[in-house]
C-alpha cells in the first residue's frame, strides 16, 4: 500500500473501522447507535472507495464479509494445539463426583471456584489471528488436522476481523459457530420461496454453509460465532476463564449468555439450572453446559486426560422430547426376517434433527406402550441419537382408536410369520424366497467386512434381484458380463469391473465367508473365532453342537444356531453354489494359538505406522493379531500402542498428543518375542 496516498489510507482506515464498530454494536453488543439505512450508506460509502483503489482493501474490509470470490475446494489445516473434546455427564450426581475428583486431585478441601458456561450446539470452530488480524479459520476435523473455511467464517458478523487492541504473534481463538433460530426460519422461508429444499436443522446447515466453496451462501446465512477458549494464546495471559471470557469480550468476541461463576457443588446445579430455563428464551441452540475449574493454575496442574481436560466437564441436558402425531405404522422385513414396526409420524424437530421415521422395534412394544395409529405420541432422541416413542397419549385419543393390527403374513412376500418361542420378534421364514430377506442377504454378503464386492451396492442389488438373476449369493457367482451390462445405467466397463471385483471375492479367507452368509449370531469375531479354530470349512460343518460350545466364547444358543442352518438343505445347496462357483472356502493357515503361546497383546488394540525394517506392515499387523492384539488402522482414545516405524507422520503427532503410548520397532520385537 506504499504508493497509495496517506490520506486516502488514513480515510479507508477511518471508514472501515466506523463500520466494524456499528457492526460490533448491532451483532454483539445489540446496542446499535445508528440506523440500519445510516449503516448501509457507510458501508456502501467504504465499498466505493475500494471499488475505486482496490489497493487500499486490507484482509479486515468489512466489506469482505458478503463473502469473497468461490474456492475450488477446501484445504486441511494443522490446528497449532489439538482441539480436544469433553466429558459428558446427564446427572447432577456426576457433577458431584466431577467436583469431588477435581478437589482431590489438587488437595483441596475447600469449596473450589468454577465457570459455568452454556454448551452451544453448533460446530467447533478455530480462528488464528496473527498480529490481531483474521489469518484463518479452521474446523475441528480429526482435532489435529482441520479443513480450512477462512473464506465462509469472514462473512461471520459478530466475529472480529481484527482484533480491539493489540495482541503480536499467534492467536488462536475458539469456539462454536451456530446459526440463530430466527435466521434460521427465515433463511427457510427465503429458500422455499426460490424453490429451495429448506434445511432440516440449525446445526447440519452450519455445518454445510461453513464448508461451502462458496462463501456468498455463509454470508447470507445467520451464522454467529461464541468464543469459549483459547488455543494457543502467545502473548495473552489470563489467570481465570472467567478474565480469559472478558478478555475475549474485549477484542471483539461475543460470549454465549448465562455464564456464571460458581463456587462449591450447590452453586453450580444452580447454575446449571439457570442455563436450563435459559435454554427456549436464547436465539441459538445449546445441548448442555460445560462446567469449568476457574483457576488457570488449577487446570495446569490438572491437565488432560487422552482425549479431554480433567479440570473441564460437560453436562447434557436431558433429551428434549416433543410430541407428534402417528400417522402409520409400516412393517419391514429385515436381513433376518424379522418383521419389524416403524412408525411413520408428522415430521417433528427433537433433539436437534426433524424426525418422521421412528422404530417401535417389535410387536410387544407396540402392546405394551399401547400405540395406536393416530395417536399423539411423545418423541425423544434417546442419547441424542436414536428417535424413540417414549409413549402414547391416549387422553388426547378422538374417538375410539382400534389398537394395532400386527400382520400375521410377511408384508413382503405373504408367507405366514412365525413366532419363535422365548424371542419377541416374529419372522418371515421365506428366507431364500423372500424379496426383502433376499436383498438384505446379499448387501449382507457384498458388505465392505464379508465379502467385500466392490461396487455391488443396493440399489445395482435390488436391480438383480428384481430381474430375477441373483435369487442366493451363489448366483452372483454365475452372472455373466452380458447380463451385467443389460441393467440400467450399466456401462460396458463397470459391468467388467464389477464381474472382475466379484471373481477376487471368490478368495476371500475362510471367516469372511462364514461371516457373510448372515447367520444369526455369527458376527465377525465368531466367525474368526471359529474358523481359527476348526481350520477348515469341512471341519466346521463336521462340528456338533457340544464341539462348538467347546469353542472359547461360543454359547449353546449360538452353537445350536449354527448346526441347525447347516442342517437346512436350502442353506446347504446356497453352500454348495457358492462352491460351484468357485468360491474358495480357503483353509485356515495358522489354525488355533498353541497352548501357552505368548499373547503380548492380549485385549489390546495397536495401530502400525511408518515402515519397519524386519517386517512389513500387514506382517506387523498379523504379528499383532497372533499376540492377540487388536490391528486397527486408526488411533483414538482407545488405542494401546502405536508401533512407529521409521518415517512415521501424522499418526506418530495424534498417538502422542492423546498420550498413546508409542513403541519403536526395537520395543515392538521385545514384546513379540516376550523380553520386554
Ligand atoms: S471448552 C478442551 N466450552 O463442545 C475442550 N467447549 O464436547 C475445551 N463446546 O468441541 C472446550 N460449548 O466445541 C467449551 N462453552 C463451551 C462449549 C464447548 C460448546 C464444544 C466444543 C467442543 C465440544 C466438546
């Protein structure tokens, strides 16, 4: 900006920063001193002087915020420090026992201060600021790598695109962008005006709107940011959240409402009860609060657990619940038959999601909860998660409603359901006969942990099955590439991938393809328990019910399972396609640990990185599993070891930051060999 003149600066400087200070005032502050007219004319006033010096418009133009030119994709960012998350507790009780841990651990008997801060319901967002300037804006992602949306997170109203006063170095602010329930009802009714799909929730909507390639559609949006922590923080110092909530307030941030300091257990289910009440009278969504220790010194001394800080705990609101009314109860049939009651009601938001598909699971919940169609029901998402009619509401009943006629037929194929004694699901026998069951079975076989057929998904199943040329998974065996090419939207060359990516699965060990045939109970870990056992498929079948129980781990309901699928003869002659066509049904190699092998790890679960000079790294991975290890491909919070061979990355950085510990490939052999 060197050859522009001062004055021209010194006028742009004076403009632009007469537009963030009414913006601060009207986006946090919500103390305008002006009138919006007022405002747009400064604004538009700023947006001419750059239109005519575009040299003069810095990174913190707030101009900038309608949001800039698209990006072609979005990039991945390291975050300075690991965004680490939080305990969650749903009971005062665990608030006690938190409290109770926090005073022991630092020796305390007194009453020990905390901030209690609303938990906001939106996505984690982190902002560095270099010299007090925005520099960029990260999203959580995996907490060490974070994808890049400095473009989106501009167009923020109430964040600063340059710091009040004056902060050198390294800042990293965080918090929770979320989207305010007002704007989000009228950025609803905008897009359904112009014949747009309206989002379905606050939160999903933030998420997509930040990681939009265009920042134009975030600036549109009514997304707000709340400051609750500082990552790295090179030059601010704090001794206190509650300063360090100031402090931020003082350069611009907006802090979340109700924030309060606490001290001793009673104080703070205060609190959390006024965060509660708070809850339907705030223009944004929280789930919860988080309780924090206040004392910068305290949280030193307390640190991190793996994955989140001892001194901080969150607590979850109990899950909101809604009523609704039932409109229909639908019966499917799933992979096992089992006919299976899902309610169909009046899209409802809970939870913070719209639901209008509910399970009811079974028959006898439909009795016992006494559900009727056209009922009003109570709706929750249990654990947030999974929707659950928690009850009906028959004193809202017009009228006489008939109580739920659960079909005795199989909705899809109409042969008679039977009731097995001592199970409440009743089931479609029809197993290779059925549509349902059929197409179940052979996602089932197809799936990514059985057989694993590429490109082989539903709805290319549910094509083959409904041309009649798949009816059992050994069909798939004889399909040619002509027929593959006859379905729709088929092209020449992914008929020949998919007939080719079918012809590797007819090699797949021995457990993938008893796992694949989808009999009860037989998940994966059976059938690798199993197989590794009896070694061969001839044997397996050989085996009688008192040999399998034999089998660690293997129960008698299990084992009678097993023997009575094998005895069917329609199971035996599926087998026997498989086998025709040419399915391998390999034997296992190393059969069975010997008695009194060394299982170094034994229930742990290691991840491999890097490259080892003794082994390979699929050697390293069997080596894991013969030591009775776990080989998993990716580290969290409950990963054991990490075996970091030479020119580890990324993995090495994450095992370390959650305090996995790390074994070189000196350590790993020690353990293998049992001199550790
Ligand atoms: S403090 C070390 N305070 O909740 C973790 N987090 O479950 C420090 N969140 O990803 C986080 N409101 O994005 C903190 N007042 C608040 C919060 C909050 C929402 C989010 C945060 C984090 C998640 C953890």
């Amino acid at each position: 900006m060197s050859d522009i003149d001062p004055d021209l600066i010194a006028r742009w400087q004076a403009l632009a920063a007469e537009v963030e200070a009414h913006s601060h005032r009207y986006y946090v502050l919500d103390q305008p001193t002006i009138s919006d007219q007022a405002y747009d004319r400064l604004f538009r006033e700023l947006e001419d002087l750059e239109r005519e010096h575009p040299a003069l418009r810095r990174p913190d133009s707030p101009t900038l915020r309608v949001g800039g030119p698209p990006l072609d994709s979005l990039s991945k960012l390291e975050h300075p420090t690991p965004m680490l998350s939080l305990d969650n507790s749903y009971d005062e009780r665990e608030i006690g026992e938190f409290d109770a841990r926090v005073r022991k651990l630092l020796g305390l008997e007194r009453h020990l201060a905390y901030l209690v801060e609303p938990k906001l319901d939106g996505i984690a967002m982190e902002l560095i600021y270099r010299d007090g300037m925005l520099e960029s804006g990260i999203t959580r992602g995996d907490g060490q790598v974070g994808e890049e949306v400095t473009a989106s997170v501009r167009t923020i109203r109430n964040l600063p695109l340059r710091l009040a006063g004056s902060w050198p170095g390294l800042l990293a602010i965080r918090g929770e962008v979320v989207m305010t329930r007002s704007g989000f009802q009228t950025l609803n009714r905008k897009r359904i005006g112009r014949g747009e799909d309206a989002y379905i929730n606050a939160r999903n909507s933030t998420a997509g709107l930040v990681r939009n390639l265009d920042p134009k559609n975030a600036a549109e949006a009514p997304l707000r940011f709340f400051v609750h922590s500082a990552g790295l923080a090179e030059h601010a110092r704090y001794p206190f959240q509650h300063a360090f909530v100031q402090l931020a307030q003082g350069m611009g941030f907006q802090a979340a409402a109700g924030i309060r300091r606490c001290e001793g257990v009673e104080q703070i289910l205060a609190a959390l009860h006024a965060i509660e009440a708070l809850r339907p009278t705030l223009d944004y969504d929280i789930d919860g609060a988080v309780v924090k220790v206040d004392g910068v010194a305290e949280q030193e001394e307390l640190g991190f657990r793996s994955r989140s800080p001892r001194w901080a705990i969150a607590y979850k609101f109990a899950a909101e619940q809604q009523t609704t009314r039932l409109l229909a109860i639908d019966v499917q049939v799933g992979r096992t038959g089992a006919l299976t009651p899902v309610a169909r009601v009046e899209p409802v938001f809970v939870g913070g999601v719209t639901v209008s598909n509910i399970t009811l699971h079974n028959r006898d919940e439909i009795d016992r909860k006494d559900i009727r169609v056209g009922d009003v029901v109570v709706v929750q998402r249990a654990g947030d998660v999974i929707p659950q009619v928690v009850r009906s509401l028959p004193e809202q009943r017009s009228g006489e409603l008939p109580p739920f006629d659960f079909p005795t037929a199989c909705p899809v194929c109409g042969t008679e359901a039977v009731e097995v004694e001592g199970e409440v699901a009743i089931r479609c026998p029809n197993t290779w006969g059925c549509a349902a069951q059929v197409q179940a079975a052979l996602r089932h076989f197809a799936g990514r942990d059985a057989m694993d057929v590429d490109g082989l998904g539903e709805k290319l199943i549910a094509q083959l099955v409904e041309a009649g040329l798949v009816t059992t998974p050994a069909d798939l065996y004889t399909l040619t590439i002509p027929q593959l090419a006859g379905l729709e939207r088929m092209a020449d060359k992914s008929a020949e991938n998919l007939h080719a990516a079918i012809d590797v699965s007819r090699g797949r060990a021995l457990h993938r393809v008893l796992y694949a045939l989808g009999i009860r109970h037989v998940g994966r870990t059976v059938s690798k328990k199993l197989c590794a056992h009896f070694g061969t498929w001839e044997a397996l079948v050989a085996a009688s019910v008192e040999e399998l129980e034999a089998v660690e781990e293997i129960g008698p309901i299990l084992a009678r399972t097993l023997v009575g699928w094998l005895a069917v003869e329609r199971n035996q002659s599926v087998v026997q396609g498989l086998r025709d066509g040419g399915v391998l049904f390999p034997d296992v190699e190393a059969a069975e640990v010997p008695e009194g092998a060394l299982q170094p790890f034994a229930g742990k679960s290691v991840v491999v990185t890097g490259t080892l000079e003794s082994m390979s790294r699929d050697q390293a991975k069997a080596a894991i599993e013969a030591g009775g290890g776990k080989a998993s491909g990716s580290i969290s919070g409950k990963t054991d070891f990490l075996v970091a061979g030479a020119k580890a990355g990324s993995k090495l950085k994450k095992a370390e930051g959650l305090g996995v510990a790390v074994l070189d490939e000196a350590a790993f052999l020690a353990m293998l060999e049992g001199t550790a």
